[in-house]
C-alpha cells in the first residue's frame, strides 16, 4: 500500500508461508502464496511496484526471502517461515 506506514501492518492478517529451503525467490513465493497465476504475472507485478518487502517497495523478482521476512501483495502479508529453522 503506497504511503502505509509499517505500524499499519499490525492490523493486516499474515498469512505464513512455509519452505523447506533456507531461501525463496520473491516470484517463487508470490506463485507458492497462489496471488499470482504464474511467472510472468509475477514478473510485472512486481515490476510495477506492488510490492513490498519488510515494509519496502521491491522490484527484483529474484530477491532472495529468509525466515521471517515479510512480502505485502494486495492487501496481503505473508510471512516466511523456513520449517527446518530452530529459531
């Protein structure tokens, strides 16, 4: 959301998405999360400034997420959870 502040976050619901690998690919996880329909969807998508992680506006589709980081995608917030973490 343009112009949203981070504390606005804490009122949007995190959905957690798990992996089994230490990281994801930005693309990757938008197609896991089922919000986007496939690569090239994310790939604009992403392109045009829709997103954002750990509260900042992302545009490489190849940005590699690790446990806990946070990707807001329309009106969303999914939550990175690597499930061999000890932490």
């Amino acid at each position: 959301m343009p112009g949203t502040s981070p504390g606005a976050w804490q009122t949007i619901p995190m959905v957690s998405i798990p992996i089994q690998t230490e990281t994801i690919r930005l693309s990757q996880l938008l197609k896991l999360a089922n919000v986007v329909q496939d690569g090239v969807e994310a790939k604009f998508r992403i392109a045009d400034g829709e997103v954002r992680v750990n509260h900042e506006v992302e545009i490489r589709r190849g940005r590699k997420l690790r446990n806990g980081d946070q990707v807001e995608f329309d009106g969303e917030i999914f939550k990175v959870v690597d499930i061999n973490s000890t932490t």
